[in-house]
C-alpha cells in the first residue's frame, strides 16, 4: 500500500462521523489488522487477553475464534442495542427494548456477542428493575383478574377498614386478592419474595463462577457470566408471573402470605385433585425447565462452553434450592415457628 493510501486509510478511521463498520474495514487487511493504525488496545473478548499483534483469528489463550471486523467494529462503536449500553439517552425504553427482546433467548443471544463490551453498573442496574417491576406485574395481574371477576361476573366482596376481601366461599379470588395485596401490608415477611428471586440469580451466578473445569478452560470472564444471569431474568420472571397465577387460580389455599408455600399441613395434600396435583407438577417443574433452557442457550449461543445443557441443569437445580431454603428457614426461624 503506498503512501497516499495509507493517509486516505487513516483519515477515514480517524473521522468520528465516519460509519464504524467503514472505520474498521479501513483497518484491516487482508482479513487482518493494520496494528500500526489502531490506535486502541484489542483484547478477547470471552478472556481479556490483548491480542494485539496477532494475525491468525483465534486467541491463543482461550482458543476463541476471533472475527476482526466485529471485533474493530465493537470497539470503535461500543453497543447500541443493550440497556447497558443505551440507557443514557432514555433508561425505561432502553429497559423496555432490551427486556422485550430477552423474552426470546435464541434470537437474543444472536445479536448479543463476546464484542460488546460489558458495563457493571448498568448490568445491575437492569437486574433491579426487571426483579422490581416483575413483581407490580405479579400483583397488579393479580389484582386485575379479582377486579374482573367482581365487576363483570358478580364475585361477592366486602371491604374492611384497610383492604378489600372477597367472600370466604370464593376461596380463589380470596387467594388472588391477599397476593395483589400483599405488599400493602407492610408485612415485612414480604422480603421473602424478592429475596427469594435475587438468592436464585446470585446463587446461578455463584455456581457458574465456581465451575472451574469448565470456565477456567475456556477461561471465560466473571462480568460474561453476570451478563448471561442478568438477561435470562426477564423470560425466567415471565415464567414466574405465569406460574404462580395459575397455582394460585388451581389450588386455593396453597399462596399463603405468612410464607408457608408448599407445606403439607397447609396445602392440604389429600383434598386436591388430580388436575390440581398436575398443575403443581407442571409449575414446580415448569419453571427450572425454562430457566435451564435459557441459561443453556446463552451458554452455548453467547459463551460458546462446551456441555451447556449439563451445566446449566446442576445450576439450576443449585439455585433453585438455594432460593427456596434460605428465605422459608430464615422465615420460620424469624416467626417462632420451629
């Protein structure tokens, strides 16, 4: 490449406006960097090692096979797509778009990739919010399917000085009615909720961290991990929402908001029928079902690891149990029920 060329190349990487597709082509050659024209280090994406130098496309760290282009072009250009990315310029639609776009992992996980760089911050900042506004979600649907049920089909309610109720002998609007109220209680066992959701995230993540014949191989990033946690929570919560409805609308009796789930004094084993007794088989196992074919496909689609089903599963299984122990034993323990 003579001279003049050259200084065309790289004034055209240098102007900002330029497109950055069209600044990273103008680094390359041959399907290779121009490492005296780029002016920023270029690291792996899946193990941060500084590939700068290389000419062959796959980290010799990691063993990751490395586009250039995407690569340049990422780092020139940063994401647009991610929450974490876009929230400057309007937090609740990049919220909304990032959210709306994770209720669907394989199409997600194919725009997401190793190249976009990862912002802690906002990453966490996500997780907040979807973990908050899944639950008004939980208890304004709750408080909807009571409303339509009073109002159009003539469910009998009394109200008493602080909340509505509905009649004794409509124990499943009853249940919905203490779930869409719940939080206005100021019962502070409420904290078991989204206590419980938050141990389930950090525990799939604390488990993932600690796979080292599995991670250490690929040598794959902490922050990667926290990012594939922090997107499958939108299609795990929409699961939540779902199923706790439906053992609600199925099984009187079985929500209690004193925090008793699933207990059998409580639930009463022996009155429930045989497409109760399904309903809470399909949901106890509904959700980790979703939840490991989520967490699967971002591990295999987005951290490309070898074996995703199987490590996703014992995640799952790990964290569900997690979940689950901690908030129903401190809450017992807290309530003088032992």
């Amino acid at each position: 490449m003579t001279t003049e060329e050259r200084r065309s190349v790289s004034s055209v990487a240098a102007r900002p406006e330029a497109d950055a597709s069209v600044r990273a082509e103008a680094l390359l050659s041959d399907e290779a960097p121009r490492w005296a024209e780029v002016s920023f280090e270029v690291y792996c994406p899946r193990c941060d090692y500084n590939l700068r130098g290389l000419t062959i496309a796959r980290c010799p760290e990691c063993g990751l096979p490395v586009d250039w282009r995407r690569l340049l072009e990422s780092r020139i250009r940063g994401g647009d797509f991610l929450f974490e990315h876009a929230w400057r310029r309007g937090p609740f639609r990049a919220w909304m778009r990032t959210t709306a776009a994770a209720l669907f992992p394989r199409r997600f996980w194919k725009r997401v990739t190793l190249y976009d760089p990862i912002h802690v911050g906002p990453l966490l900042t996500q997780l907040a919010l979807t973990t908050t506004l899944a639950l008004a979600g939980l208890h304004l649907l709750a408080w909807l399917i009571v409303w339509i049920a009073v109002t159009f089909f003539g469910a009998r309610a009394w109200r008493s000085p602080r909340f509505t109720r509905l009649h004794p002998h409509d124990p499943i609007l009853e249940q919905l009615s203490l779930l869409a109220e719940w939080p206005r209680s100021l019962d502070p066992r409420y904290l078991c909720l989204p206590a419980t959701i938050l141990l389930g995230f950090m525990g799939a993540a604390a488990v993932l961290f600690t796979l080292h014949q599995t991670l250490e191989r690929c040598r794959v990033r902490k922050l990667h991990i926290l990012r594939v946690v922090v997107y499958c929570a939108p299609p795990v919560l929409g699961a939540m929402i779902v199923l706790l409805l439906a053992i609600a609308v199925a099984v009187p009796r079985s929500l209690y908001v004193d925090w008793q789930p699933m207990l059998p004094e409580a639930l009463g084993w022996n009155q429930l029928s045989a497409w109760q007794y399904a309903v809470l088989v399909a949901a106890c196992g509904g959700l980790p079902a979703i939840a490991t074919a989520c967490l699967a496909i971002a591990l295999r689609d987005y951290l490309h690891l070898p074996r995703a089903w199987i490590v996703s599963a014992l995640t799952v299984l790990a964290a569900s149990l997690l979940a689950y122990t901690v908030p129903v034993v401190t809450a017992m323990f807290v309530s003088g029920k032992w």
